[in-house]
C-alpha cells in the first residue's frame, strides 16, 4: 500500500513559528508547501532610541570666552578675550565674569604691599574664570564654586595684613606720643613756661598742635580697632581700606584735616560740642585740641562733611 506524501514533514509533529513561538498549521498531506518571503527589515516596525539632543547635553554650548590671560603690563589684572563671532554671553556668565573682576579688583586693594599673595590669588581668580567661562566645557555653577574658595582664602588671608597695619597705626601713635615728648624737653631745657601749661604765644601753638596730632593718631589707631573685627567676612573687606590710602598718608591726611577742623571751630564759624564740652573753647583750654585731634581720627567722615560744609557756595 503506497504511503502518502508528506514533503518530508511529520503530519503528528506541531512545529512552532519562528515570529511569535505559535503553533505553525500543519499542512495536510499532499498540499503543497507555500513558503512566503521574509518581510523587508525596512518594513518592519521597531522601536528605536530617539537620537541624544545637543541642547540636552551641558557640555555643548557655545564658547562666549576662548581665553582668560594676565595682562601684560599688569600682573594683577586679568583679560578676557572673546571669539571673532562669539555670540552675547547669557546674564549668567556676564554676572560671573563682574563678579571675577570685583575679586580681582579687591586683591590689589588688599595685597598692594604684598606681591606675592598677590599674584598668587590671580592665578587662582584666572582658573576660577576658566573653569566657569572659557570654552564649550565650561560650567558657570563649578565656576562660581571655585570662586568662592578663592573669596574665603582671601578672607583668610587678610589676618597678615591686619597684623602689618596694627603695628604701622601703633607706630604713628608712638610717633606723635614722641614729639610731644621731645617737644616738653625741649621747652623745659631751654627754661621757658611748661609747653603744656602755656597760656599764649608760641608755645600754646606748639602744643595745641602736638596734641591734636596725637589725638588724631589715637583716634586713628581706635578706630581701626572697632572698624577690624577678630573674624572679617569676604563681603567687609571692601570697607576696610576703599581709598587704598596706606598708613603714613592717611596719618597726614587726618592730621591736616584736624588743624583746619581747629582752624574753623576758633573762628567760631561752626560749633560742636561732644560731651557736654564745647569743642570751641580749645583756645583757652588747649586740651581741648586733644579731643579735637581725637574726634577727627575716630570719626573722620563726619568731621569731613562738617568741613566741606564751610566751602563757599557761588550764587547766580
């Protein structure tokens, strides 16, 4: 008996399509096998990754800064140099680089005498700058981190240059304690009235201007106490010294400003009294210019705008 054709299949064997592990149909002996052609892979419907999007990555933006560099004529300035077709730096990056120039700025204030640490916090600003604004990796928030540590070790920094204008006040102070010194030997060597106790002529000049100068570099001294506090803060250190005067001219400056303050307070064109005691009567009571000399130092904005109050006003 002949046996059936089964085109080499075994019609009691379910075979599994290979698309979606189903039982293939099995086909009936004698029918002949239909084979479809494979779908085109073009044709077919995956799902794919979407394509990573430059705006996406931090790292891909435009270069607004190609370089940070210390000037040549001057080592403690830094230039910024920018791309021939650079687009407008965003707020951000305009504020970091006010923010380095301000720190910049306030180094050469600060560490004027000091070139060493000078330069070193340059170095350390010109980094802090390149991290934050030089380049297509650059980063404002790593840039602003680092700047903030070259802040704190300013403030840190600062305590050796406490200690350097303590002791340049203290040897104004000295100074002018030793001229009155030297000026009370000398009146009393010579076998003329006490220069403290004159009454008139020279010697009560002499001596109302030794006091007010040792006054003025008391207040001086004082006030530089209470205007340096044990533990500075970055943001005060601009207060400390804006005019970038150094001691011997600031004594001067006080001391000048003093003589004239006495000048005006005799002629009776202003007065002012401190304590109950008026300022003006330092004519007849020349201790007076003591305190005069002591007001001036200790607070010498106030007694400036009483000065610049006196100038003459031109009228139309």
């Amino acid at each position: 008996m002949p046996t059936p054709e089964t085109n080499g299949a075994n019609p009691n064997i379910a075979t599994l399509n290979p698309a979606d592990d189903t039982p293939a149909p099995t086909v009936p002996p004698g029918e002949p096998v239909v084979v479809e052609p494979p779908t085109p892979a073009a044709e077919m419907e995956t799902e794919q990754a979407p394509p990573a999007r430059l705006e996406d990555n931090p790292a891909s933006h435009p270069v607004y800064y190609e370089a940070v560099s210390v000037a040549d004529d001057d080592p403690s300035r830094l230039k910024f140099k920018r791309p021939p077709t650079a687009e407008p730096p965003p707020p951000a990056v305009r504020a970091m680089r006010r923010q380095v120039e301000d720190v910049s700025r306030l180094v050469r204030i600060l560490f004027q005498d000091d070139k060493a640490r000078r330069e070193q916090f340059i170095r350390q600003l010109k980094e802090a700058a390149e991290s934050g604004l030089v380049g297509p990796n650059s980063n404002v928030e790593i840039g602003l981190e680092n700047l903030q540590d070259v802040k704190d070790g300013i403030a840190d920094a600062y305590t050796a240059i406490r200690n350097k204008l303590w002791w340049a006040n203290l040897v104004l102070l000295g100074a002018a304690a030793a001229c009155c010194i030297i000026a009370s030997a000398g009146f009393f060597f010579w076998g003329t009235q006490s220069l403290w106790l004159a009454t008139g002529g020279a010697p009560l000049y002499v001596a109302m201007g030794l006091m007010i100068f040792l006054g003025a570099m008391a207040g001086l001294f004082v006030e530089f106490i209470f205007r340096v506090n044990d533990d500075i803060p970055y943001d005060q250190l601009r207060a400390i010294n804006p005019g970038r005067w150094k001691p011997l001219h600031r004594a001067l400056n006080t001391t000048i400003v003093a003589a004239i303050f006495a000048a005006i307070l005799a002629a009776k064109i202003l007065q002012v009294g401190v304590g109950g005691v008026l300022l003006n009567d330092f004519v007849t009571k020349s201790w007076l210019a003591l305190v005069i000399g002591f007001v001036t130092g200790f607070s010498f904005p106030y007694v400036r705008d009483l000065v610049q109050q006196v100038r003459p006003v031109s009228r139309a």
